[in-house]
C-alpha cells in the first residue's frame, strides 16, 4: 500500500507532529540553559544567551498551541481562553506570593496554603 501524497495527509497530524518537535526543542534549549547556568557564568552575555535561549526554545511551542487552538471549533476556543485566564491569574498569584512569603521567611506557610487549595479543589471536584 503506497503512502498518500503530502497534500492529503491530515493537518491535525502534521499539526500535532509539529507540537511534538516544538516540545522537543523546548526541552532541549531549556535543559541546555539550565546546565549553563547552574555553572555560574562570570560573563553577563552567556547568562543572557542562556535565558534567551531558553525563551527562544519556548516560542515555537507556543506558536504551535495557539494554531492548534484556532483549528478548533469557537466552543473549544473559548474554553481555551478561559482556562488561560484562569492559568494566568492563578500564577500571578503564586509568584507573588511566594516571592513575598520567601523573603519573610515563610516559605512553610506557601506550602501549607497550597495544600489547604488543594484539599479545597479536590472535595469541590468530588461533590
């Protein structure tokens, strides 16, 4: 059995190979980074390549999830962009509040908050 000409592959396949690769590359750019700066560049411009790197590797991945967002139907965008919302306050949230609570040296007191919203979350996803 021949394959099928590229034209009549399915897109959402290609779509999702290319969500893989952009994940792949995300991964590597981000592990790469890490490994640089963990060994504590003295130069300013490797620490800055480093970071700028890592955010580089993540733009394709998230070019990639927003097409794979706009190829669903309006119901589906719509859960996207809520959840997003939600994702995005919740982690303003927490940086802040960690940052905040580590500087007061209650860093314990994060992880007991987080544990309290997560008995919380899960009895209310039980019900």
């Amino acid at each position: 059995m021949d394959n099928p000409p590229a034209e009549l592959k399915d897109p959402g396949l290609r779509l999702l190979g290319r969500l893989a690769a952009s994940v792949v590359l995300w991964l590597v750019t981000f592990a790469a980074a890490n490994m640089i700066l963990a060994r504590d560049p003295p130069s300013a411009a490797v620490r800055a390549g480093a970071v700028a790197a890592a955010i580089g590797g993540l733009l394709p991945w998230i070019w990639m999830a927003s097409r794979a967002i706009t190829m669903q139907d309006e119901y589906n965008r719509r859960i996207h962009l809520i959840a997003l919302a939600w994702a995005f306050a919740a982690t303003g949230v927490f940086i802040i509040a960690a940052h905040l609570l580590s500087r007061a040296h209650y860093i314990v007191l994060l992880m007991v908050l987080a544990w309290w919203v997560s008995i919380v979350l899960t009895s209310r996803h039980y019900r």
